[in-house]
C-alpha cells in the first residue's frame, strides 16, 4: 500500500507505524511530531498507530541551532 509521506507517495508494508518509519530515517522518537491525516499523534501512540492506505503523514524535525 503507499501513503504520502512529508508530500511524496511512499510505499509501506501493512503494519507499518509512525515509530517504524522514525526509526527507519534514524530519528529520535522524542525529537519529532507526527501528524497523520491532519492529526497530531501523541508518542505514546507511535507505535500502536497503524498506517493506511492513502493516509497523508507528516514527520517534522526538530533541529537546534544557533
């Protein structure tokens, strides 16, 4: 199945969460925000949110700087 991820169609397996495809870009949990569908979901649900087909994802970043 694909869902569009940060704007691009994606591929991804049935099952596939939030926390699957953080740690696949070698993210930490904590150091991001996942939106699915217009949606924030909380962290504690990043690994229990299965994604579906069509669903548009966002994961931002946070980077610090100065």
């Amino acid at each position: 199945m694909d869902i569009f991820l940060n704007g691009k169609a994606r591929p991804c397996a049935s099952g596939d969460t939030p926390l699957s495809v953080i740690h696949e870009h070698h993210l930490k949990p904590e150091e991001v925000v996942v939106e699915i569908n217009g949606k924030i979901i909380s962290r504690g649900q990043f690994g229990q949110t299965a994604f579906k087909p069509g669903d548009r994802v966002e994961i931002l970043h946070f980077v610090g700087g100065g």
